[in-house]
C-alpha cells in the first residue's frame, strides 16, 4: 500500500473539518475542536487469537 490513510472524523468531537497538521507523518488538525492529534500503524493482528481466549495474546 503506497498512499497513506487519511481520517473520515475527529477522534475528539467527531467532525469532518479536517486538515494535516505541517508536522506531517500522521499528523492531523481539526478546525471544529482546535485539537491536534497524531494516527500511528501498530502492527497486524494474528487471525483467530483474541485476549478473551484464556491465553495470553503476543
């Protein structure tokens, strides 16, 4: 995957007004709030293990 995610809406207030913060990498403004926040890739979960397994998920 070449293109980067962008958000649909605010994690804070939930409006659609955004804009990337000049930060870049993630970085994202929203007008509505005056919040700035940051997305970040984890990692890839394993199919069919889940913490309410019993066991330990790593």
């Amino acid at each position: 995957m070449s293109e980067r995610a962008a958000p649909f809406y605010c994690p804070y207030c939930g409006d659609e007004d955004l804009r990337p913060n000049e930060q870049g990498h993630g970085a994202w403004e929203c007008a509505a709030c005056n919040r700035a926040f940051q997305l970040k890739f984890l990692g890839l979960l394993t199919r069919g293990l889940q913490a309410s397994d019993g066991g330990t998920a790593t």
